[in-house]
C-alpha cells in the first residue's frame, strides 16, 4: 500500500509540474507516464483519466487556500501583516496557477468543478472583505457608501486574474517579479482609502517593493 500512495504522490506531482509548465490542455496522460518512466497503464491504475488528475488536485489547492483564506477572518490583520498575507495568497495561486491560464480549458474538462471555483472566489471577496472591514474599524481607511463592496470585488477579481494579466503584458517575467508585483498592485489600490495623508503609506509601499525585486 505504502508503495501505492508514494506513485500516487508522484504522478501528482509530476502533472503539476507540467501542467504549470505546459498548461493542461497540452498535457496528456501518455506525457506524464513518460516523464516518470512508468507505463500509461500503471498509471491509469491510480487515476483513470487526466480528469481525475485535475479534480485531485483541485482537492489539494482547495485546501490551501481554504486554510489561507480562513486565516484573516479569525484574527484579523494589521495593514503591514496584509503584506505577508497577500504574498502568501499569491505564492499558493501560483503554485497551481495552471488553474488561472488555463481556467476555461479546465472547467470545460471538468465542468464539476465550477461551483466548486465559484465558492473559492466568493471566498475570496468575503476574506478580503473581512480585512477591510477589520482596517476601517481600526481606523486606518475609510469608505463613502458602497466603496468597501466595489474595493472587495475588484481585488477578488484581481487576485483571480492578475496570472492571466502578467502573461500577456510581460510573459518573460520570473514567477518572483509577478508575484512580486502582484501583490504591490494589490496593496496599492487600498491608498485611495487610507485615513488621513495618503502620502507615507504610497511611499512605503514604493520602497517596500522595490526592496523586494
């Protein structure tokens, strides 16, 4: 059994790899047995499709980012820890991010994944949401009515999109420097809310990030 779960792990592993690299829908099950050196039937016997690949891993990635996500909604963040969180959140997109290029191409092969997708992004939009409301109550920004719902949304939708985004504006870019940027341009939209001058924290922000490339 031990030697089942360890070539169950390793087929994982090896189709994340090359979906990531390749994108899933350029990556058959013929190509990850041959990239492991084992036969199409042996791996079958772990998974009988590419779809059951896809759908165990979207098992794991939920589960990071479930856990990720649950973590400002508990205690909630000081603006500087938001820094770490989105990072955080953004290194785990990445680490699956054939999920967001290739989001329609898999929701297609699987389409039971969608609600599965959905309920993430409003996840998503509620942990942000939580933060924002966290940071308004401590008064370190400040909303007019309807601001903190348009904010939440767009940086749902930022988070969501920004792989797909970098890769058609500056494909050549290490996973570093999008994560990187990624996460300043997300920080960067809260400014206009900060209480107070705006000045010192955009500054901060500026050389925060630029220490970081």
């Amino acid at each position: 059994m031990a030697g089942k779960v360890k070539t169950r792990d390793r087929i994982l592993q090896t189709s994340l790899a090359l979906f990531n690299q390749e994108g899933e829908a350029q990556v058959s099950t013929v190509d990850i047995a041959a990239v492991m050196g084992i036969s199409p039937g042996n791996l079958y016997y772990h998974f009988r499709g590419k779809e059951v690949i896809i759908e165990a891993l979207f098992d794991d990635f939920e589960e990071e980012m479930r856990q990720v996500l649950s973590a400002p909604i508990k205690r909630p963040l000081d603006i500087e820890d938001n820094w770490i969180f989105v990072y955080i959140l953004f290194e785990e997109i990445n680490d699956f991010r054939f999920f967001y290029y290739g989001l329609a191409s898999v929701l297609e092969r699987c389409p039971n994944l969608r609600p599965r997708f959905a309920r993430l992004l409003k996840l998503k939009q509620d942990t942000v949401d939580a933060i924002l409301t966290a940071l308004e109550k401590g008064g370190l920004i400040t909303f007019g009515p309807g601001e903190q719902d348009a904010l939440a949304t767009r940086l749902a939708a930022h988070l969501t999109f920004w792989l797909q985004y970098r890769d058609l504006t500056a494909p050549a870019q290490s996973s570093r420097t999008i994560i990187n940027d990624g996460v300043y341009s997300t920080m960067i939209q809260i400014a206009p809310y900060i209480a107070g001058d705006r000045a010192p924290y955009a500054a901060l922000l500026t050389e925060y990030f630029k220490k970081q490339r």
